[in-house]
C-alpha cells in the first residue's frame, strides 16, 4: 500500500487503543485525537477502530504503491501529493506512483491518515495500537522507520472518493484551548485558594508534552498538607498536581499508577483537545457537572452514529 521514504518527527500506527491490560503496567495507547481518528475512518469507510497513522508535526513522506482512498483529518500538517495541496477532512483516491508527504505543522499537532481497508498489522492483545513504551502493536512496538512496508486491508467501493465532513463538524485548533474538567477525585487536598487559582489562570504547555501527558507551567495551585497519596490508578484525562503546584494532564500513553493528588478530570469529549497542543501552547479550566459531560458525551456519540450509518 505505502513505502516509508522519510518517517517524520514520529509517525506511529494507532487504533482505538489496547483496553483491559493497565493493571498489567501496560498504557492503552490509541490515538492522541480521537475525534480525529473515529472520522478519518469514517471518511475512508472503514469501522472506526481500524488502524490509521498518527502523524506528529512535519516530514512524513510516503510512496504509494497500490491505488486506495485515503482522508486525512487532525491539525493542518501541509499534505501534498504530488507537491499539491490534499484537501483534508475529505476522502480522496491515491494512485500508484504518488508521492505523499507533510510538509509542516499550520494548526495542531498531528494528523490522522485512514485508508479504505485499515492500515493491516497483527493484533496485540486485541490492538493494532503501537504502545512505544511496551514496545508491542504497530510495527514492532516502534515508530515507522524508512523502508517500512504499509499494507492495508481489504478495501470498500472506490465510490468512497469525495466524501466531505460539513464544515461545522471540523475543529478549529487554536493556540489557546478551554477545557472543562469534573472536580476530584482528591480535590478535598487542595486549599480554597488553590482551587480558584486553577479555575481561574492561564497555563502554558511546557516541552515536556507528548502522548503519555501534557505538563503545565503556571501559577502554583496550593495544597491543603502535601501532594502525596498512596498510589492508585491513572484516568484518561486525569490532572495529577505534585508538590510544585504545577498541573500534568494524562493521556493516552500514560503509565498505569500515580502517587499525586489529582485535582480533577478532562471531560471525555474534551480529550481530543489535548492531542492537538504543543509546546507554548496556553490552556485554561472550568468546572462542568458530571451530567452536563455525560450529555456532551451523548451528543457526540450520536453523531458518530448517524455518520457511521449514512456516510
């Protein structure tokens, strides 16, 4: 299907993740937008936990060898093929011979390419997903390297070509993100003040961000006693804050447990937010009741379906 010419900053092979291993020390991996990932899928005809490329940054480079339909969804990393501009959030057919590549980050952080058929590795404890830490899923448990051989599954109608997300269902990736979170589970450790200083001030995403979580630079959010607890398992989306006062966001790479006060979770339709920032990028905080995140979360699942079903 493809040949790897240059592999970028760090191209891996994700699907919707590894579930049920945690307790075994193993991170669920996934993609780090799954919005992203569900509608390339969707775009490509393909069930929405087929196996896609997780694209970061810049300098992807890859041969087609066999003609298929691809779409291209996440932050704006300048796909061309041929030297031409791909449209994105839109299924268009490759053709033997082209040559597809990203030249550079304009929004986001990383792109999702789906082709019609599922990007076709062996199973790893139910997942395709590549987990770098473990070292299993993927390729080897590794990132794509030059001269590796892409090959997809079997491919759907060729009438795929020209499906189009509506405008109003495409993020917009920002250099500054709003993210609504549910208090807790430890928030009773943190000072009045501590918790208004959170809900209230500017972070900016420090380089130490990546698929395993996202460190925040800001204003010291205060502790009752101390940051210790005794250690317990890490959410998707959990806000662990240390004894500096300074927030981390977990996220699909994340290790297993953690002996930090956690002061609150990203709501679940909020997460794929996260998987778009980088470095200097600025976040803030509010407070969402749980039942208004389980209807965000509803809505959004609806919308998957409907899609699923009529694209």
């Amino acid at each position: 299907m493809f040949e790897v010419l240059k592999p970028g900053l760090l191209t891996t092979i994700q699907d919707l993740g590894r579930f049920g291993y945690q307790k075994y020390g193993l991170a669920v991996s996934g993609p780090a937008d799954g919005y992203a990932h569900r509608m390339a899928n969707i775009l490509a005809g393909n069930d929405e936990h087929a196996a896609v490329l997780e694209v970061t940054l810049m300098g992807l480079k890859l041969e087609v060898k066999k003609s298929a339909v691809i779409a291209i969804t996440g932050g704006d990393l300048g796909p061309t093929i041929n030297g031409l501009e791909v449209p994105m959030w839109t299924s268009v057919r490759v053709n033997e011979g082209d040559i597809l590549q990203f030249t550079g980050a304009r929004s986001g952080c990383r792109s999702y390419v789906a082709v019609s058929g599922g990007i076709d590795v062996p199973e790893v404890l139910g997942s395709r997903a590549t987990d770098l830490v473990g070292k299993i899923g993927g390729i080897n448990g590794r990132a794509l390297q030059k001269g590796d051989i892409l090959r997809a599954g079997p491919r759907a109608d060729a009438r795929l070509k020209g499906r189009r997300l509506p405008w109003y269902f495409i993020p917009e990736y920002k250099s500054h993100v709003h993210i609504r979170v549910i208090l807790g589970p430890q928030d009773q450790h943190f000072t009045k003040s501590g918790m208004e200083t959170f809900l209230s001030s500017t972070y900016t995403v420090t380089k130490e961000v990546d698929r395993m979580g996202c460190r925040l630079e800001g204003p010291p959010i205060e502790h009752v006693e101390g940051a210790d607890i005794i250690s317990e398992g890490i959410f998707y989306g959990a806000i662990q804050v240390p004894k500096n006062g300074q927030p981390i966001i977990f996220l699909v790479g994340r290790q297993s447990v953690g002996g930090y006060t956690k002061i609150g979770g990203v709501i679940a339709v909020d997460l794929s937010k996260l998987g778009q920032v980088k470095p200097g990028d600025t976040v803030t905080f509010s407070e969402i009741p749980i039942e208004e995140a389980q209807e965000e979360l509803k809505k959004q699942e609806r919308l998957f379906r409907i899609l699923q079903a009529t694209c």
